[in-house]
C-alpha cells in the first residue's frame, strides 16, 4: 500500500519536531517509535514517552493511501538524514514492514500497529488559555531556566514554576543553591494560577521554539498544559508539588549595590574558573576601595586572579560562589551591565538588569 511521496525535508523537518523526546531504549518498545498517520492531503507525526506528547501535522500531495503506522523513530530519522538533499522520497506499507524509497536507496522497516500507541487526552473545557509571542517565551525560559535542578529528590526542582496573575507571566526556577526569577506583560486576563513545567519539557520547548513574532498559544488545565506555536502541538503532564516560596528568597533590602559590564565580569569570571577546583568551583570575589579581585586556586596549589576596576568606596567584602551560578547568568541574559546588589559575606547576592525589575537571580554564597 502506497503511503506517500514527497520531498526528504518535507518529511523530515516534521519529524525531527517530534522525535526529540523519544527515548532510544525503552521498557515499551512501541515508545521508540513514531506514529505515521496519513488522512486525506494530511500527514500527522506523533510522538510520546507517556509524560509529553508531540505532534506535528503538514499537507502532503495527493496520491497516497489513508493509513495508520509506528515506526522506529531514530532509525527513520537518521535514513532521511542521510538521504541527499532535495532527494524524493516514497514510503510503502507493506505486510507490517513500512519501506522508505529514495532513488536506488531502500529500508525495509519493522512497524508496530498504531492501535497499540498510547496517546495523551487533551484537557477538556475546564482551562486557561492565553497568548503570547514564541519570541518573548522562549527569551523568558532562557533567563530562567538554567537555575533548575537536575535528578533532586526535591522532585518538584526538576521543573520550572509557571505563574500566570492578571496581565503577567512569572517563571522561576531553583535548584536550592540559586534562583533565577522572570516576568513578561501578555495580552490577558489570567487568574492567579501557578503549573510547574517538567524539566524535559521546558528544554523541548527552548529547543523549538523561534526566536520570531509568530504566535504560541499556552493552554493550562487541571495536571496538564498544552503549548501550540506553527504546526506543532506539544502536551505535557505537570509536576505535582509545591514550589518553594520564591518571594521570601529575594533579598529585598541589600544596601550595597555595584554596576558591571557584563561582558568584562563574563570574560574574568571565565578565566579564573580555569583554576577552580573541579569538584566545588568556587571562586572568591574580594571587594575593596575601587578595585574587585577575582581569585580561585585548585588542589594543585594553581592560583588565578582577576582585577576589575569598579566604584566602589565602602567596608571591604570577601566572599565566595560557586562560579558557574555566575556565569550561567551572565550568559543567559543579553544587557550591557548587569548589577550586583550585596549585605555580607554570609548573605546571598542578587543580580539584576539596570531599570528592569522583571528579571531577579539570587545566588547563594559558599565557604572557600
């Protein structure tokens, strides 16, 4: 039975939409692979590994059967990733076995039914919806998303907060030693709703989402939540839990502020990582009349130090951090200047843009 014929980019720009969150080896088998549907002139991919669910659906020519398969998803991908460009491809069904036809190239692939491929309900009528640019979420995921943890028996870290109140859209994430906090203006009315995005999604979305004015429609629903931007559909479960109190983390009286050039503070901070011990990373930052050095030395009794001029005329400060905490945030966020507002050596620092108070990191500080 003839599924289909249409160009190799065609077929594969789709695919790898949906393909990212397929895992390669999997106690379900049926979960390595991708669901093929043709239904008219309509071509639909879909994906799951039972906790998101991507799909993707194009216009194809005429001239096919409509049909329902599953195929290796990763093998598929990586046939027509190696089929020349431009190249014409044919996909035939066959006795359970789907073969891939590209001029004297051939792939005999096994299939499992689509019947058996679990697919996630979406919400029902009981949800929130509102509207935004994939542009102005995916800037907001990258200025927060750094600060999430990995693997946390805090399962509720491993993800980021989605806050919608009234016209704002809040995201934080923490990972318990730092906290990066971002706000945007959407066209809404939101009631005060807080979701907190799986991990595994919010990287599906920073890696597909454009940086361009195209719309993405953001859907919230009881366990769920539903991203919809171009032609894909993405749906994913929500973390179950309760998301720190980020509010009672941000410093709000820190009395010494210094002003940065982010770029400088990068290139030092940089430099001097190549000396910190592998394992605790730390770095020392010691303040004095007009002048920060930065210091790190490693097990190896190597020794980095950095001298940056600054205005700064009060007590001296001494104090340690972790230094990827500081270069996640300066390289996550796009400012000339970024400041640094402090109390101690003992108390968190908190970063933020000249004249923006949507955007807050907190760092919190480590003995060395």
């Amino acid at each position: 039975m003839h599924l289909l014929t249409t160009s190799r980019d065609h077929l594969l720009a789709p695919l790898q939409s949906v393909s990212g969150i397929v895992e390669k080896r999997h106690t379900l088998p049926i979960l390595s692979n991708v669901l093929i549907e043709r239904l008219g002139d309509h071509l639909t991919l879909l994906a799951t590994d039972i906790e998101i669910q991507i799909r993707t659906t194009s216009t194809v020519p005429s001239g096919g059967s409509d049909a329902s398969i599953t195929v290796a998803a990763r093998k598929l991908q990586d046939i027509l990733r190696a089929l020349p460009d431009g190249a014409e491809v044919s996909l035939t069904l066959d006795d359970k076995r789907l073969t891939v036809k590209a001029g004297k190239s051939r792939f005999a692939l096994q299939t499992l039914p689509a019947a058996d491929y679990p697919r996630m309900n979406l919400p029902g009528a009981d949800h929130i919806t509102f509207q935004t640019t994939q542009k102005a979420f995916k800037r907001q995921l990258a200025q927060v998303s750094y600060a999430m943890a990995q693997q946390d028996i805090r399962y509720y870290l491993n993800g980021l907060l989605l806050i919608g109140d009234g016209a704002e859209l809040r995201m934080v994430a923490t990972d318990g030693h730092r906290l990066a906090y971002a706000a945007s203006e959407v066209e809404a009315e939101l009631p005060r709703t807080e979701v907190i995005l799986p991990r595994k999604t919010v990287m599906e979305l920073a890696r597909q989402l454009h940086d361009t004015d195209d719309a993405l429609e953001v859907v919230l629903a009881g366990n769920q939540a539903v991203f919809r931007f171009g032609s894909v559909e993405l749906v994913t479960k929500l973390i179950d839990g309760k998301f720190p109190d980020y509010e009672r983390v941000i410093p709000q009286n820190h009395p010494k502020m210094l002003s940065f050039d982010r770029a400088a503070l990068l290139a030092s901070l940089s430099r001097v990582a190549i000396l910190t011990n592998e394992k605790f990373r730390g770095v020392r930052m010691v303040l004095g009349d007009g002048l920060l050095r930065i210091v790190s030395s490693n097990n190896e009794q190597e020794e980095a130090q950095e001298e940056l001029e600054v205005d700064y005329h009060g007590d001296a400060l001494d104090i340690g951090f972790n230094v990827t905490y500081l270069l996640d945030v300066l390289n996550n966020v796009s400012t000339d200047s970024i400041e640094w507002h402090f109390n101690d050596g003992n108390s968190s620092a908190l970063l933020t843009l000249p004249g923006n108070a949507h955007f807050k990191y907190v760092v919190m500080p480590m003995r060395i």
